[in-house]
C-alpha cells in the first residue's frame, strides 16, 4: 500500500538549505516514526505474516522515495540544494495490507522532524496523508524509478561491484532478489522468470550514505525507465517494497508508467 505523505518547509526554524545526501537521515527519521509506536509496529507485522526465508536474512517489506521538491536550486560549488517551495513531499510504500492504512496514517499525521547535518538543516511539517489507489497489476509494466536502483555483486576479492543495467548479470541480481523478497514475506517459494527492457539510458546516481562520519559509505544506484515480465504477485512486490537491493533506505522506489 502506498501512501503520499506532503510536508510543510518551516524555513523560519532553521532554514531551507538542504544537504544532497539526505537519505540516510529521511530513512533513520521514518524509522524512528515507525518503532515509535513499537506495539502497534509489532501487531501489524503479525497480523501481515511477516516472515523471514531460511538464510535468516530479513526484509523490511517498505520503501520510500526521495524528496519531491517542486522548486530548488543547487548551490554551486556545493553540496547542498535550496528548497525555495513551501510544501514538498515523497511516497512511502508497504508490501502488507492488513491495517496498513489506519497505521501509517495515524503515527505519520501532525509529525514534526528535521532532516540535514551539523551544517544545514531544515524543518518540516506533515500537512497529510494520503492513500494512493494501487496501479492495475500485469504480467507486463513499465515502470521509472524515483530513487535510485541499486544491484550489486561480489568480485573475487571479496569487494562490493555496483552492476550497471547494462551488465550481463543484471537481469538475474533483480529476479533473485524479488524471488527472496517474495520468500520472506509470504513464506513460500514462486518460480518464475522475469524479462527485463531498459527504455531509457540509465543515469548513475552514487549517494553518501552517513556522510561526514567514520561509518561513511558511497552506494551507486541507476534511475531509468523500464519494462519487466513478471508473475503479477511479483509485480506488487516491486511496486510496494521496492526492486533491487537497500529498499528500506530509500533505493528501488519505483512508479508505474
């Protein structure tokens, strides 16, 4: 289930400069947003048949875009953009669908969060909360991604390669990660085969995770257009929690054409 949550820019608090790399921090606040309401978290993870596939690896099951920002501007020389908009806003998304509505509407309604660093930041306000009609499922979408995509693959040497979609070995790193997602969450196994079309030439996007800090780290991701053939129960998973890998930070976010 997806929701558009709109927020009001407080630029009287702090500002309204913004660092580029604010992913990590919208992810850490609707973390907290969520586990905020730790018993009510729990229950609705329950009441969706959450599970975990036998590697133990888990999934988050939700996943979000980056910031619409109507109007802005990039500080040259810098890091840092200029909202010059009053309200901006992202879409957050949620594989279960039990109670999903009632919840999120609910913890997220009237919330009050920063998000920035030590050298600019910026204060928002949620104006609302709004539920999006699910997109009509086939075997066969188009779709373009809001937030980077992001895949990668081990080298010999043990060391993270992030995969272009131009990359032989694409195609399989997306279809085994929906077969696990799918696994974990509904607790059984789907075989299929995915078709997947670039129809756009994909734009390198590489985002600073925990910037300025030890744990610092630079993951790459791809925004394009394209096409996939899945199963249909397969293609809700991409649109509610997200297609490749770091879904739950803010990556995979995608949009039916």
């Amino acid at each position: 289930m997806r929701f558009l949550i709109k927020l009001n820019v407080n630029k009287n608090k702090y500002g309204n400069i913004l660092p580029m790399n604010y992913q990590y921090e919208l992810s850490s606040t609707i973390y907290k947003i969520l586990f905020s309401a730790s018993e009510e978290y729990a229950k609705w993870l329950h009441d969706n048949g959450y599970r975990q596939i036998d590697s133990g690896k888990t999934f988050k099951m939700f996943n979000f875009s980056r910031l619409y920002i109507p109007q802005s501007k990039v500080i040259k020389g810098s890091d840092r953009i200029v909202i010059l908009s009053q309200e901006v806003s992202f879409y957050i998304s949620f594989l279960p669908d039990i109670g999903t509505e009632k919840f999120i509407t609910g913890i997220f309604s009237n919330r009050i969060f920063n998000l920035g660093d030590s050298k600019s930041k910026v204060a928002f306000e949620v104006l609302g909360v709004e539920a999006e009609p699910s997109p009509l499922y086939n075997e066969e979408m188009e779709c373009y991604s809001l937030s980077p995509i992001v895949i990668s693959k081990k080298d010999e040497n043990g060391y993270k390669k992030y995969l272009s979609p131009h990359d032989c070995m694409y195609e399989d790193a997306l279809e085994i990660g929906l077969k696990s997602k799918y696994e974990a969450f509904y607790g059984n196994k789907l075989n299929f085969k995915i078709k997947f079309e670039l129809l756009t030439e994909p734009k390198s996007s590489l985002v600073t995770i925990k910037s300025g800090t030890p744990e610092e780290t630079k993951v790459r991701g791809y925004n394009y257009s394209f096409k996939i053939k899945a199963p249909v129960e397969i293609q809700k998973v991409i649109y509610e929690a997200g297609i490749g890998e770091l879904c739950s930070q803010g990556f995979g976010c995608v949009k039916v054409k």
